[in-house]
C-alpha cells in the first residue's frame, strides 16, 4: 500500500536560538530534510544555520545540496580548484576538503590517494583580525553561501581543543557605528584581490604551491563598496562587506583619493566586537552560513595532535551592488542660492552612475514651532550656523561632477529614479516682496487692477503642513521614510483636508557658461527654478552642458505644487532624489532644455517677457523635437497635431517678474507611425 502524503512528507525540524545569533536543528530521523524550511531558519538566524547529526555520505551531501541550493536560489558550484586546494573527490564535482587529515585507507573518502597522503586543503589559522573574510570577494561573484560538514562516520577526525569556526554579523557591526563612520564607509570602497589572498596563504605556509602570473592574470582585482544593502522590500539593511586579508587598497568616493587600508582593519574589529558565535565541531554537524552578511575564521588547534577533516561547498554568488553614490546635504556642500561654474565639485561620478544626493529647505524663520514634535534633519541647523555664502533663497546640494561632459558637444541627461520626503513637515508662504503671481503679474492686469491691495494677504508668515506616509497593509511594505508617489503618502496643511504626495524638484540644473548666477530666475538652457512638477520620479530632463563636466545641483523640493505656483511657494521640504546622471553626444546641437515622462515629450519656455513669448518658445521646440522625432511628418501637419493632441501650460509665473515658464506636454501615443 502507498504510504500516505503524512508519512512522506519531511518531519519539521525543531530549531532553537544561537547566541548571540544563529539557528539549530537536529536532522530529522528518517533523512528527509526540508531545504525551504533550512532556507527560512538559515534567515532566521540572520546567516548562521547549523544542522546537528545529519549522517550522509559524499554523494548524499552533494545532492542534498543541490536541493538546498534550488531553495536558496543560488546553484551549487564546481569547485574551482587552484594551487593547495585539495584533490577531487570521485563523484562529488561540488565538494572538496578542509583540515589536516590524512589518508587512512587507499583512496580514503572516493579520492584517489594512498595511505597517509594529504588529501584536504589546510590552512593553519591564527587569532588576527586579518583571518576574519568573506569567501570570494575577489571574485565577479562573490559567493552567496558556504556550507560545510563534519561526517558522522568518521571518528577522530574534529580536534577536541581549539578549531572553532567563528561568525561575526556585517549587520550588527554596521548598526554599532557612529554616524561619522557609517558616512565614511558608506562613501568609500575596497579593492579585492586574488593575488593579495593568494600571497597572504604563502606568506602563512612557504610549504604552500605558488601561484603564477598567468593564474594571477585570470583573476582580476575587484572593486566593491564597503557598504552593500541586505534583504528585500521593508527588511533590507545596511551592512558591511569587508575583507582585511584580500584588500589592496580603500578608496573615497567622492574625492577619488586613496585611504588608508586600515579603514578595512578598523571596520572588522567593529564587526567582531557586535558578537560573535563560536561553532565548535561535533561528529555529524553541518554549518551553512549566509557568506554575503558575515565574517567567519577558524580558530588554531594542535595540528601535531589533532586531526580535522571538514567536506565544504560553496553556492553560486551575486555582484555586491554598490549603493548609488551618495551626496548628503551639510555645510560643506550647501550651495545657498546660487550655480556656479567655480565651485569645485562635491563628488565626481562617471556617465551613467546612479546618485543619492539629499536635500534640505527652508531658511530658520521658516522652521515650525515646537521643534521637537517635527522630524527636521540635523544639517539643516548646521546650514544655518556654518553657511555664508548666500544669493537666493533655495538651498540647493552640489555641485556633482560628471566625468566626460562637455560644454556645446555634449548633453546631461537626468533620469530621476526615486523621489522621497526626508521630514514630516513643509512650508507654504506669500513673499512680500513679489506678492506671489498677482504682483508679478500686475503690470499685464487689464484696467490696471490693483488685485494685491485689493486683499488682505498675510505676508512672508510661514504655513506648516504635516507630512504622513501611506499606511501599507504588511510589515514588508512599511517605509521608514516617506513615500515617493502619488497616494503613497498625506500632506495635512493647516487650512484643512488633505492632498496626496507628488513630490518633486523646483531646480534641477547645471553650472552656466559664463558665473555665478541667482537660484530664483529659471532658464531653458541651463535648467535650474523650472518649478515644473511633471519632474518627479521616472521623469527626464536633457540639459544642453555649458561648462566642463556639467556641475549638476538639485534642490527646492516639494511635497506638492500646482501649476503656476501662484503664491510664490509650494509644499517646501527637504527631498531625497536618486539620479541616473549621463552625458550623451549632442549631434544636432541642442541649445535649450527638454524633458520627458514615461507617457508625454516635454518642452519648456522660458522668457524674459511675457507668457505669449513663452508659449510661442515652447511650441517652437517641440515642432523642432517633433521634427527629430519624426523627419518625414510635415510641420503644418507637426502644428495641427500639437493643437488637437498637446497642452500648453502654465510652468510657474513666480520665479521674478521677468522669468515666465511655459512647457507644452505631447502624449507619445498621439505620434504618427515612423
């Protein structure tokens, strides 16, 4: 008779707590293991899973592997074998040896050996924060997991002294810095070397083989972050990659300039010093940690008194991806109302990096009262102490530099990738000193109506609106920052209802031709005050370069805007934007600013006169892009489309009395074939 689906099925394995982290279980007794439940205790014991009497042979522990390895989502490797590594074993492509065993039969353990050859890799260990790594970091892809085993059927093979594997969490460590040094590790990163590992091994065992320069050749040197990100959705985390004994130089991001390799040193010891799980090895034990969030080094033992034997694996890895370059906002790279072709860059990036650069807003007689019941980042207090250096209003982060730009042969395009609120607060008032649109219009009223006067405006008196994320419905989905999008998030002003977040912008631009120039007027060559909301994330702006290496700023961020921005300002607060910065060539010689939305084209006009001159810019350039767009459309056809498909409106009417904005939006569907 068939056994029932109960009878089958894996036994669930009971698991207890590691301290100060890791997970337990015993194997079950019929063999059976359940890989997706080891792949849920392996998370829960944040890397570190340890599997207590399992008995299976060579074969047994390759495809029990594999299986695990599905689960895992990352394939079990071949070995790769290099100088001192030890001999295959017959049928186990996937597994090789650790320790200092010697053979006790002919062809102990299916390798093809006689009896008292060496037939695993030995590496004596030491108690330095040099023997604490990361497999593989030298690597393209580092590996994922590693897993290793003690067989139940071979006695006197575990030393009873010493030979402890040790696991220290790269998330812990990160967690117990300072802020200080987590903003220093999060702007730098290391070079991984193989030849560096391989030297190190020599260096510790002049017995060991040496490897060539041809080896050394097939291995190139790797540039990773210091900081990589952890997890998925609402569980990701911060954490360290580091790896003392591989690492042949650090480097800082935004300047370029070579560091100290000691930072490495530095960052493993607060690794180590966040709590360390000691294994010590037991007949039947198999470890499988989580190889891209932790430390681990073996502890000496006797090696003239003990044997040690230890089959390991390894799962296929994943690139470390470098977190977007990173420009925080501070009194170093505070550009207080103005762009400028003479500041010296704040970071150097090349084409096509992606790049975080945080922004604050509002000057102090803006800030809201009861300071401690808002959120309000630390710098821009510190922005009001340190910073001097003012013209304009809007406090704006830069300058980045790109590698490449060139000005009148090349084009900065900026793909806003991400747009997140970093308060809970922004700011809405009415400027005296223009009156908002109605005084900036009044010279254009007809019959001379006084509409200023005519109203009992509250002048240059700051409006606080609160800022609230969107509640998500699981745990996963819950953002400790605001939320970038339309209903992810609330803004509560004070003259009550609500208004969904659609936060973006007001400047975007790059350093003029000529000096330094005011943040407040806007301009469609260089960009800057454009206040035009449809730049919000996965938006794109083409900027014509005007200097050397562009010199891209970014700041005036808001909550929320209408068009127009009739009273002079919009929900002000400090944003985090994450950009897609790359210099394209400019073949046909574009000489003003354009952008574009996943659904529409988008030009801009902007002028020195009137909003008819603007208009009549914007609709000029989209005939011309129409004409790029589609060269055999005739442009008596290009303009009869823009009057029945496009919409002209009203950028901002505030940014001086001399600096109106028009943009026209064309649908792409509404394009004819090409």
């Amino acid at each position: 008779e068939s056994q029932s689906l109960e009878e089958t099925a894996p036994k669930k394995m009971k698991a207890s707590k590691l301290e100060p982290f890791g997970v337990e279980c015993f194997a079950p007794s019929d063999g059976k293991v359940d890989c997706g439940e080891l792949v849920r205790l392996l998370d829960e014991g944040e890397g570190v899973l340890v599997v207590r009497k399992l008995n299976v042979g060579g074969q047994e522990l390759e495809r029990l592997l594999q299986d695990f390895g599905r689960a895992f989502e990352a394939e079990l490797l071949e070995y790769d074998r290099w100088p001192g590594q030890s001999p295959g074993i017959e049928g186990c492509p996937h597994l090789a040896l650790l320790g200092n065993y010697r053979a006790r039969v002919a062809n102990d353990l299916d390798v093809r050996c006689e009896v008292g050859d060496s037939i695993a890799e030995f590496k004596p260990a030491t108690k330095t924060t040099e023997e604490w790594h990361t497999d593989g970091s030298f690597l393209p892809l580092p590996k994922k997991a590693i897993a290793l085993y003690a067989p139940l059927s071979l006695d006197k093979a575990l030393p009873l002294e010493g030979g402890e594997t040790r696991f220290a969490s790269c998330t812990r460590g990160f967690a117990a810095l300072d802020d200080e040094t987590k903003a220093r590790a999060r702007t730098a990163s290391s070079t991984h070397s193989w030849e560096s590992f391989m030297r190190f091994l020599e260096k510790r065992d002049p017995t060991r083989q040496k490897v060539t320069a041809a080896q050394i050749k097939e291995k190139p040197d790797q540039v990773w972050p210091l900081v990589r990100t952890i997890g998925k959705g609402g569980g990701q985390k911060e954490c360290l990659y580091v790896n003392a004994k591989n690492t042949k130089g650090v480097t800082d991001d935004l300047t370029g300039d070579d560091l100290d390799v000691a930072l490495v040193e530095t960052l493993a010891e607060a690794v180590i010093a966040s709590g360390v799980y000691s294994h010590f090895w037991e007949r039947g034990d198999l470890v499988i940690w989580d190889n891209r969030r932790l430390l681990h080094a073996a502890t000496p033992f006797e090696h003239e008194k003990y044997e040690r034997l230890l089959f390991r694996a390894e799962f296929a890895g994943e690139a470390v991806e470098r977190p977007a370059r990173y420009l925080a906002a501070n009194a170093e790279t505070a550009a207080w109302g103005y762009l400028d072709p003479h500041i010296k860059p704040k970071l150097v990036i090349d084409s096509g990096e992606v790049v975080t650069i945080d922004t604050v807003s509002g000057p102090p007689q803006f800030l809201p009262p009861n300071l401690d019941e808002w959120s309000i980042p630390q710098e821009l207090f510190d922005i009001h102490d340190k910073v001097t250096d003012k013209l304009g209003p809007h406090i704006l982060t830069g300058p980045v530099a790109v590698r490449g730009a060139k000005p009148k042969k090349t084009i900065l395009r900026v793909d806003v990738l991400d747009v997140q609120c970093r308060s809970d607060w922004a700011w809405t008032f009415i400027p005296k000193r223009t009156g908002g649109s109605l005084g900036l219009l009044k010279p254009h009223l007809v019959g001379g109506c006084n509409c200023v006067s005519s109203y009992d405006f509250d002048f240059d008196r700051a409006r606080h609106t609160r800022l609230v994320p969107e509640k998500k419905n699981s745990d996963d989905e819950k953002k400790k920052s605001l939320a970038g999008g339309p209903g992810e998030g609330w803004a509560y002003p004070p003259w009550g209802g609500k208004l969904d977040l659609r936060p973006f912008f007001g400047i975007m631009g790059i350093a003029p031709a000529g000096g330094r120039v005011n943040s407040i007027p806007p301009s469609d060559v260089y960009g800057g005050n454009f206040d035009l909301k449809d730049l919000t994330k996965g938006s794109t702006l083409y900027l014509p370069v005007q200097t050397e290496e562009a010199l891209f700023y970014v700041g005036d961020g808001h909550a929320r805007q209408g068009d127009g921005e009739v009273c002079g300002t919009a929900l002000e607060t400090s944003l985090r934007g994450t950009f897609r910065l790359t210099v394209l060539p400019n073949p046909t010689n574009l000489d003003h600013a354009r952008a574009e939305t996943d659904d529409a084209y988008i030009s801009i006009g902007v002028t020195d006169t009137d909003l008819d001159a603007a208009a009549a810019l914007a609709i000029d350039r989209m005939l011309l892009w129409l004409a790029e767009l589609r060269p055999t459309l005739d442009r008596s056809d290009a303009l009869c489309l823009l009057s029945v498909a496009g919409d002209l409106r009203v950028t901002q009417v505030v940014n001086g009395p001399n600096h109106h904005g028009i943009h026209l939006l064309l649908d792409k569907s509404t394009l004819p074939p090409p």
